[in-house]
C-alpha cells in the first residue's frame, strides 16, 4: 500500500463563525452559503446571536430546495409561480433540474416553473406565492455559483460557496465566492491524483482508496422518496472526475467505457458527534494499493430443494441478495443443468453461465453487468427460475457478469445502503464489460462463451438506474454523459439492434411494453415518475409505449442481433419498492422470452 496523501482541511463553518466572533460587528449582517446540514447552520447561526452578530447560513447544495424546507410558509400555500435562472454557461434545464424534487413536494398545489426571461439574472430562482385568503409574497432565492473548465477543456458553472455582508443600510460590503472545506477536499483529491507520476499505460493501479470524513447531510425529503446527501454527492463526483482525468491521461474520447484505470473506491464517510459545531477538521487520505484476492465467502446457511422453492425465497426478498445468497438461490439451475462455461474475473471470483437446452428458440439471460443495479441481476434470478419450470424452454443464464463489482456494492451497502454507489458500477479493472475489446477479456469471455454455445440470437440484459437524483455537485451539477439518467422517470426500455432485425426490436418493445401494464402498480408507478420527470427536464427524449419509456436503435457492436436492456429506477430501494422493481423485472424476461418465440417463428 502507497499512501498519496494525507491531509486536513480547517471546517469552513466553524472557522467562519470564529472569525466572526473574534470581530464582532453589530451594525453586519452576514450570510454565508456551504455544504452543511441545517441543524449545523441554525447551531451557528445561534452561536453567533448569542454574542449580537447577525448571520443567515444556507446551502450550496440544492438551494432553492432547502429554501422551500427551510423558509416559506406552507401552511395556506395554494400556488407558486417558479421562474428559473437560465445561464450562458450552462445547459438551459440546470436550474429546473435542480430544483427537483419541488414538483413532488407541491404536488397538492398548483405549481408552474418556466424560464426566467426578463432578464433580472441567472443566479437566483423567483417565486411567486400564493396564499389562500389572497395574500402574495415574491421570493427571491440565490443559487451561488462560479465558473470552471471541465475535465476536456469546456466551461461551465458549478455550485460553490459563498460569503455576503451587508452594512446597516443594507449595502453590500463583500459579496464574493467562498472555498468551502466541501470544495477543497475534492480540489486536494483530484490534485493529488493530477500531479502522480502514473505508469505509461493502462491499468494505473490496482485499487485507488480515497477515504474523506466530511461534515456534511444526509436529509430526506418527506413524502418525495428522495435524500439530499452530500457523502453520496461526493462519491459520485470523485468517481466520475476520476474517469474523466484518466480518459484525459490515457488519450481516450470522453466517456470512452473500454478505459481501464483500475478499481477506484471513493469512501466517503459523514463526521459524527453530539455537538454539531465540535468538528473542527476535515480528512482527506488516498492510497494505491495492489488488488488483493476476494475474502472466501464462507459455508453456504442454507441450500433450496428445487428451483421451486428458490423462486418462493426469490420473490420474497425485500432487498438486494449477497453473492453468497445468490450462489445458494441459483444452485438448483447449475445443479440440474450444469456449468456450461465458467471464468474468472480480475480478482479472481468465479463467473459461471448454465444453459437449459429446449426446443423453443434461445435466448441469454443476464443480470449484474453494472453491480450496483441491483433489480437486474434478481429479476433475472427470477426469470431463468421461471423459465426453468417450462419444459420446453431454451436459455442461458450468467447469474452476475461482474462479481467484483458486486462485492464491492455489498461493502458499500454495509455503511450506507441508501447511497447509488457508482464505483461499483465497473470492474476492477475499471472498464464496463460489455465494452472490453482486446484480451484478455475476463468477464466478458462468458457472456461471448454463452451467446456462441446456445445460439442465442436475442440477449436480455438486465440493468437499473439511480431510485434518486443523480447530481455531480462540484462540476457543474448535471452529470456529465448521463443527462437521461439524472433523475427516476420510471421502468425503461432500451432495444438495440443489428441490420435487418429493426422489425424484431419494434415488435419485441411492442409487447413487452404491452406486457408490463400487467404488472400490478407498475403503470401508476411510471406516470407518477414521468410525469415528474418532465417537470424537471422539460424533455421526452424517447417513446412511450402503452405508458413505457423506450429508445429503439441500431447498434452493430452489440454482441446479440437483437438486446433488450431493462432500466428500472432500483439503486438503493429496499422493501415493497425492491419487489416492484424485481418483479416487473421478472416479468419482462417472460414477456421478452414469449414474444421472441413468435417472432422468430414468422422471420
């Protein structure tokens, strides 16, 4: 193990408030915008009241959602007019995308949100509210912001902190950008990765470890589903500069998923402690280190009868399986049907594929290719179990295509399951499997192995996307590559296609998207979704078929004529909404496997 660095970072909020304390100045008042929880600031705010300095504190992060937690009167609210800041710098739905989850937290009030066009500035949201009774208020909410350059030479604007002060007349003393202890321990990381002497080829190392104990929030959003969490911000936006650095380094296009860095493990930790003031530092520690072999899973607890009794144990599960759980609902399958091909992945777990031969036309099965996305790899447990009950049946099945990733995911999910974790998404090489396009090709040598040894000339692929919003709060917001993704809009569809099955991939969209209005609350699930989703993207980039969201499109690289992807909004839901997710799953590879029987029959 190498240790990069190791460092601390004074607490923006506490050294502001003693710099304030030590210069008391009656006649200020001040405001300060950070990365901060609201119990930290009121605690500061009254720290400060104590002694006679005036002082607001609010959030960096999300602030005209914390304004509408925070500051206006919802008791008697009846409508608000939104009027968002459009920037030059920035796409013309950043500021309505950040405004979600506003639809869902008004959504017993009459809500409009359009663009601000009169010119009044694109750093604050206006709103108009309207009372019952009559009354109005106008609100003005300042979004701070400063300019940067991305990864590949482009500008935009990023949330940041801030610092106000005004004089008894209200003037304005300083009103400028503030570094914020948030901003700098991802400044410190990613200069510290910038500035390492990295070997002149792929892969740059075995495992990157940056370990940060942040102040910081995790506050849920009542009656939304969502949480704001500035550790899972974090994560995502370490994780993603860090792609995007090693594209840059490696010469590689941007997004470019065959890049190969290595595993990168962004752990990211909330400083804890009864005081919400006492924390007086921030941490920040990267280390390199070589890829250790996986710890041995241990015995197996229990073992099933048959593929019935796994598929009853299955579908009762109301959160993300283990691998040994799986290995265990899985073993009735490679115990009737047996390995048909079997490798090894990066560090070294088992990837194994079984294959039920049938007179029916076949079809590969596979779930876990991005191991964060949990309902893909159990909707397709669900599916081949389901499949295995029907004697003419005809499949293969690849339980988890990235194991490595997995485990990492249950790590994570061990100390902070309602986080997306998309580190896990990858290998540990670094790469998206499908993508792999030179040996040696660990992973992705099953799914090869699979779709040649059956015949399989349809591949389901089963996949999900975050349950909540996706934000990348300190490069510009929006994640960058993944603008569809940003926020949930429901079960999605993704047909992709070689020359000459377009037909098939309609028809195969057709009635699957027909199949799943069968589901019970699945319907009511998607137009709640989309419906919110297009209150804050202002976009319907896709079709929808009978109340799916689909995107069909040719795609010759695909290693199947035909693949159907599923998306469900999975990452982090537990309890009814996993079991939603897993059986609408479940049911699209039986809609998917039933239709492809008689489109290959009339082809």
């Amino acid at each position: 193990m190498t240790i990069l660095l190791s460092s601390t970072i004074d607490r923006t909020l506490t050294q502001w408030v003693q710099e304030r304390l030590a210069d008391p100045q009656p006649d200020v008042f001040w405001q300060l915008w950070c990365f901060e929880g609201v119990q930290a600031r009121r605690a500061a705010e009254q720290q400060l009241a104590a002694q006679g300095i005036r002082a607001r504190i609010r959030s960096s992060y999300k602030p005209l959602v914390h304004a509408l937690l925070e500051e206006v009167q919802m008791d008697g609210l009846r409508a608000v007019e939104l009027h968002y800041p459009v920037h030059a710098d920035a796409a013309n739905n950043r500021f309505l995308l950040e405004a979600y989850p506003l639809a869902a937290m008004l959504s017993h009030i009459d809500l409009k949100m359009q663009a601000n066009t009169h010119g009044s500035g694109d750093d604050h949201y206006s709103l108009h509210l309207h009372y019952r009774g009559g009354r109005h208020q106008q609100m003005h909410v300042f979004a701070p912001n400063r300019r940067f350059e991305t990864a590949h030479g482009g500008h935009g604007i990023t949330p940041c902190g801030w610092e106000r002060s005004q004089d008894s007349q209200g003037a304005f003393m300083h009103d400028a950008p503030l570094s914020t202890d948030y901003e700098l321990a991802y400044q410190q990381a990613m200069q510290c990765i910038r500035q390492q002497p990295w070997p002149a080829g792929e892969p740059y190392f075995g495992r990157l470890h940056i370990h940060m104990e942040l102040p910081g929030f995790e506050q849920p959003i009542t009656g939304t589903g969502e949480v704001m969490s500035t550790p899972e911000a974090m994560h995502e936006e370490l994780y993603f500069s860090l792609l995007e650095h090693f594209q840059h380094l490696s010469g590689r296009p941007a997004g470019d998923r065959r890049l190969q860095p290595g595993q990168m493990v962004p752990d990211i930790r909330m400083a804890t402690g009864s005081d919400p003031l006492a924390l007086q530092h921030v941490s920040v520690r990267i280390e390199s280190q070589a890829l250790p072999l996986p710890e041995p899973l241990g015995q197996r607890a229990a073992a099933f009868a048959g593929a019935e009794a796994a598929a009853q144990a299955a579908a009762a599960l109301e959160q993300a399986p283990s691998l040994a759980q799986i290995a265990e609902l899985t073993q009735p399958l490679f115990d009737t049907y047996g390995t048909a091909w079997q490798g090894r992945s990066v560090q070294g777990r088992t990837i194994a594929a079984t294959y039920k031969k049938g007179s029916n036309h076949a079809v590969l099965l596979s779930g876990g290719q991005h191991a964060n996305e949990i309902s893909g790899t159990h909707g397709a447990l669900r599916g081949a179990l389901a499949l295995a009950a029907r004697p003419d049946s005809h499949f293969a099945y690849i339980p988890v295509e990235n194991p490595d990733g997995y485990a990492l995911h249950e790590w994570y999910r061990s100390y902070a399951p309602e986080q997306m974790h998309h580190a896990a998404r990858y290998t540990a090489l670094g790469d998206d499997l499908e993508y792999r396009d030179s040996a040696p090709w660990y992973e992705s040598a099953v799914r090869r192995d699979a779709l040649a040894g059956s015949g399989a000339q349809l591949h389901l692929s089963l996949h999900g996307y975050p349950a909540h919003e996706w934000t990348r709060p300190l490069t510009g917001y929006i994640p960058q590559g993944f603008d569809l993704w940003t926020v949930p809009k429901g079960f999605f569809l993704i047909l992709r296609y070689h020359d000459g099955w377009e037909d098939a991939a309609v028809a195969l969209a057709e009635q699957v998207a027909l199949a799943l209005t069968q589901v019970p609350g699945l319907s009511a699930y998607n137009a709640r979704q989309l419906h919110h989703y297009q209150q804050h993207s202002g976009l319907q980039p896709f079709t929808l078929r009978h109340g799916t969201p689909c995107t069909i499109s040719a795609h010759a690289a695909s290693p199947a004529p035909v693949t159907l992807i599923t998306e469900f909004p999975d990452q982090t839901v537990i309890g009814d909404d996993f079991r939603l997710a897993h059986t609408a799953q479940q049911a699209a590879v039986l809609a998917a496997y039933a239709a492809w029987q008689e489109i290959m029959q009339n082809r």
